[in-house]
C-alpha cells in the first residue's frame, strides 16, 4: 500500500512541476519581451520624428541613445538593488514603472522632453533583463543555458514586435499612440510576470551594512568575469555595427532598397528566435565556450556572405550573424553565474553595462571605416572583432 501510495503521489506531483516549469520559463520569457519591447522601438519612427520636430537625423537619434546609454548607467544599480531586494521584487517593479515613462513619451512636445523620457525607460529596462539573468542563474538546477536561451528568444521578440507595432501604428494614428500602445504592452506583459514568475528559493539577501562597491571590484579583478565582460561588448558591437551600416549598403547601387524593405530586415531576428531555444541545449551539453566559438564562426560566415550582391543572400548572411549573435550573448550571461560565486546580480549589472557600451562603439566606431572603405570595410571591422572575442574566449574561458 505504502509503495502504491508513492506511485500515486509522483504521478500527480510530475504533471505539477512539469506545468511550473513551463509557466516558469512563459515568466522568463515575458520578461525578455517587456525589456525589449521599447528599446529600440523608435528605430523606424525616427524620419517622422526628425520631420515632425524639424531635427536633424543625429539629433533625433538622440531617441534612441538616451535609452541605450541609461542602461549602461543603471544596470549596475539594478543588480545592487535586486541583491538587497530580491529578484522577483526587483523585476516586478521595474516592468510596471517601465509603462510611466513609456506613456508620458507620448505627451511630449519637444525632442528634448522625448528623449528625457526615453532616458527613463532605459533606466528601468536593467531592473528586468539584468535581474532576470541572476535569477535564471540562481533557480534553475539544471538546463540554466536552455533557460536564458529561451530568455533570449523573448528579448528577440521583444525587440521585433516593438519596431514593428511602433511603425503600424505611428502609420496609421501618430507616433504619440504608438507609445500608448507599447506602454499597453507593457503593462500586460507586468501583469504576466507577476502572475507567473515563482519567488525565488535560493536567493541569499545581501547583508544590511554590507558594501556593494567591493563585490563590483572583486568582480572586476577577476579575469574570466572581465573576459566575460570584453565578450559581451564584442558581442553587441557586432550587432549594432551590422544592422546600422547594413541599411547605407543596401540603400545604396546595385541594391536600391526603400525604407519599408530596409524595415523588413529585422525579419530575419525572428530566425534567431526560433534556433535560439535549441541552441541553448548544446550550451548545457558541450560548455559555453564551444558554443560560443561554434556561434561566432558561423557569424563571421553571415557576415561575409553580405557581400555579395543578392538580396536573398544578404538576408540569409544576416540571419545567420544575429542568430550567431543571440547564442553568444546566451553563452556569455549564462557564464556570467557559473563564474560569479556573489552578488551574482550585480556581476550581471555590469555584463549589461559592458553589453551596452559595446553597443555605443558599434554604432559609431565602423562609421570611420564607412567613409574610408564603404560596407567592405565595416565587414572587415565586424569579422576582425567577432575573431578577437573567439581568441578571448580560448584564452580565458574554462568549462
């Protein structure tokens, strides 16, 4: 009786954590959404922008820098908090704060008053993604790169349905109820992590008292965690370097592309999203450092096949460098907590900052080579970084 007892507890108890892990990872993975549904939402608005506020196109860029570089300052401080806090009541908060800003954007009535705004929803934006990292790393006892794989398939989508909302709606009403609608987005996208993401159990809280400053020194001293780092920035310098200069390329002869086939582009995130998931199991099964490698060959591959003038490859080659660039970037967070032994969310913050100041160089640093050498150069540039962050992590990573 005892053993039929057991057997009928382990059937009823297999289904219920079965079901809680997969609302776990829906938590997960709306929470990827809600961090990157606004950040770079204003992309395809900025020429309406630049004609409705009479700005310049580096002024009116302005939208999306302010957010960007919000992020690299708070990211650390979102880790701080989340290690004082806890993690879901870090994450929680910053999703529906998130939506403040995002409204009030619409009620602006100078560039200068829509970037202050976009500056304070890159201020939130750590609270999600970057506490999110630390949790995947904290509760998950096996499959933590599956996990933060599929983290990042909701980052992906985020980002996609974020510039593609943004351009429908900014076409058919105005660019004030294009955020209205990502503020309500947002909003359901809070209320879902909320419901769905369990509190955390093996959270250690840090000490009343206790300085935040040494462990970020401590983090900084250590070399696999600033490899980590130097990974981090090569990885979103790829990305924003490619799909910044791409547009210049394509626009140009023999390709002649308009804008709503340069908007289309971003289809081709949605590739990434699906192989991302599947490429988190080889993270588990083979180490990040040959997922890593496996992951930035075949982008210096996608980005070399830009070369060649055929949209059709163009397109494939440029699948394959942001599906590349989304399984390094699991590599890397996810080897962020198997390197971090404390204030795992603050060593998160910074790879978020290091991501993002990566970021800012890949969006201005290949215009120097634009100039001199055209879309040829910038390939070079963006080959010759994805090799460095290959040799970095030979060098530095250990599974």
């Amino acid at each position: 009786m005892e053993g039929m007892a057991s057997t009928a507890l382990w059937k009823r108890t297999l289904p219920h954590k079965a079901k809680d892990s997969r609302t776990r990872t829906a938590a997960v993975v709306c929470a990827g959404f809600c961090a990157f549904l606004t950040l770079f939402a204003p992309q395809p608005l900025l020429p309406m922008l630049s004609a409705t506020f009479h700005a310049s196109a580096a002024a009116v860029s302005l939208v999306v820098t302010a957010s960007t570089v919000a992020v690299a300052l708070a990211a650390p401080l979102a880790g701080t908090i989340a290690d004082r806090l806890g993690r879901k009541r870090t994450i929680v908060p910053a999703a529906f704060l998130l939506v403040v800003p995002t409204l009030l954007a619409a009620t602006a009535h100078t560039l200068g008053q829509l970037v202050f705004w976009r500056f304070w929803q890159g201020v939130f934006t750590p609270g999600i993604f970057a506490v999110t990292i630390a949790y995947i790393n904290e509760e998950w006892e096996a499959g933590a790169g599956e996990a933060v794989a599929s983290y990042v398939t909701g980052t992906v989508l985020g980002g996609f349905c974020g510039r593609m909302v943004a351009a429908v709606v900014a076409a058919h009403f105005s660019w004030q109820w294009a955020f209205v609608a990502l503020a309500i987005l947002n909003a359901l996208g809070g209320i879902a992590i909320w419901r769905w993401l369990p509190p955390g159990k093996h959270f250690a809280r840090a000490r009343p008292g206790s300085s935040t400053i040494r462990p970020m020194l401590r983090h900084l001293r250590n070399p696999r965690l600033m490899a980590t780092y130097a990974v981090a920035f090569c990885v979103m310098f790829t990305l924003l370097a490619t799909f910044t200069y791409i547009n210049f390329y394509l626009a140009a002869p023999p390709f002649h592309l308009g804008t709503e086939a340069l908007a289309a582009l971003f289809v081709v995130y949605l590739v990434g999203a699906v192989i991302t998931p599947f490429a988190g199991r080889t993270i588990d099964q083979l180490g990040h450092r040959p997922a890593l490698i496996i992951a930035f060959a075949g982008g210096i591959l996608g980005v070399l096949l830009t070369l060649v003038y055929s949209v059709p490859v163009v397109m494939l080659g440029l699948a394959i460098c942001c599906t590349g660039v989304f399984i390094a970037n699991s590599a890397g967070s996810s080897y962020v907590g198997v390197v971090a032994r404390e204030a795992r969310a603050a060593a998160v913050g910074l790879y978020v900052t290091f991501y993002y100041m990566g970021g800012s160089f890949g969006s201005a640093l290949p215009g120097r080579f634009w100039i001199h050498g055209g879309w040829p150069a910038c390939v070079a540039l963006v080959a010759g970084v994805q090799v460095l962050t290959i040799a970095i992590a030979l060098v530095f990573w250990r599974n």
